[in-house]
C-alpha cells in the first residue's frame, strides 16, 4: 500500500510538458449521446517503454484543467492505468448526472496524462524529475431533443462580411442547438487564396456571434468576392461552405 502511495505521489508532482504523443488516441473528440450515455477509446503505446495513463474530465471553462478539478459527472474506466510497448487499451466514459442544458449541446474536456517510467540508476535518489505529457481532447454531450436535428453549416452559420476600418472583418453567429468548431476562412481573391484566418479553432457556443476582425484590406475593387468556412466536424475531418459576396 505504500508502495503505491509513493508511485502516485511521483506522478502528481511530475512536470507536465505538451508535445507530441507516443501514446496514440483513436479519437480527436469524444461525443456521448444521451441514448447510450457513454462512449469507448482507444490508447496505442508507439513507445519502446511503457506508460502510465490517467485520465479525467472538467468543465467547458476548465480548459486547462488539472486532475485535481476533474468532474464527478463522469465515470472513467480504468482511470488509470500501464500500457504495455505496441499495445492497446480500451478505456470508456459513461455520464452519470443530470446536470447538463437538455436543449442544447453541451460542452466538456476530456484529458489524459502521459507518465514514462522512471528510470532506475546505481545512484538513485528520492527526488526524480518525471518528463509527462498532458492532451486534451473536446467531450461533447448531445440530449435526446437533438436527436432529430443535424448540424447545417449553409444554413446555422451565419457568416457576414463587414468592412470595420476600411479592413475587412466577418461577423459569425451560430444560430444552431450544437457547438460550431471553425477552423478558418479563405477569402478566393486574395493571392494564392491566403487564409486570412487560421489559428487556434474558434469555439462558437450555440446561440453565440463573435466579431473576427483580420488585417486585410477590404475588396472594394472586387464587384463579386467568394471566400470559404471551413469547420471541423464529429470526426476531425473539415466540412466546409462556399459563399458569394455581391455589391
């Protein structure tokens, strides 16, 4: 027992430090539907060693959040546990409370901490410093009113061009029951169809407009302009919309 006590301790004063994983998830997001209530994943061990896997979930403002802020809605199986070199391991996550928005998606963030061994040396010492890697994936919770209704880039995005200082800007609204996850937008004539917008995945909430202001110059000598939505649907593949501008 205290053998496990200390391993534990280790793991939670270890330095956390993102990058990329050896460990490999079989999802890019995770989507629980109310029907079922829970959803399975994949971990594969790429490394020539094996790892320790924990996991938990918080809240859609915890991004960041640490194993210490994790949710009680959820329950974790195995929470944690050692992967083995080139093999797998399933892990589910079932949703086991009633305090969520019944009308709209809900958003939350599932994350995994990836903890190497420790190595052993003729001059070993009580104080180790264990190099983790920590990853956050989106956990989205879908109720039964959503059941009958899909998700319509042409139609529940609202994207309209504004000029706001003589530099062109979009409006964006989501007018849908579902959380839109936009990755960029391409204006086609601008040179070599530059993206004017590409960085970290604007997160619009349902119901939620934000103004995206860009350092291009507005198209006014342009009569039509067409510029391109992309968004990154339940797979992590893009799903993208095509929109014309007319003065």
């Amino acid at each position: 027992m205290r053998k496990s006590f200390a391993a534990l301790a280790i793991f939670i004063m270890s330095y956390s430090l993102s990058g990329e994983a050896n460990v490999i998830l079989n999802k890019t997001r995770v989507i629980i539907s109310e029907e079922n209530n829970q959803n399975a994943l994949l971990f594969t061990n790429n490394d020539n060693h094996p790892n320790i896997i924990q996991s938990w979930v918080t809240s859609n403002n915890d991004i960041d959040g640490t194993f210490e802020n994790g949710l009680s809605n959820f329950f974790i199986t195995p929470p944690i546990f050692k992967i083995n070199p080139s093999e797998s391991q399933e892990l589910k996550i079932k949703y086991i409370s009633e305090q969520h928005n019944p009308l709209e998606e809900n958003l939350f963030y599932f994350h995994f901490l990836q903890i190497p061994p420790v190595k052993k040396t003729k001059n070993d010492s009580k104080n180790q410093l264990v190099i983790t890697q920590k990853h956050t994936i989106k956990l989205f919770y879908r109720p039964k009113a959503l059941k009958d209704i899909d998700f319509n880039i042409n139609t529940d995005l609202l994207v309209t061009p504004k000029n706001i200082d003589s530099n062109l800007a979009f409006l964006i609204k989501n007018t849908s029951k579902y959380y839109a996850n936009i990755l960029n937008i391409k204006v086609n004539e601008l040179q070599q169809k530059n993206t004017i917008w590409n960085s970290r995945i604007m997160v619009l909430k349902p119901g939620e407009d934000k103004l995206l202001l860009t350092k291009t110059t507005y198209l006014k000598k342009y009569n039509k302009v067409t510029y391109q939505v992309s968004l990154v649907g339940d797979h992590g593949g893009l799903v993208k919309s095509n929109h014309i501008i007319t003065k």
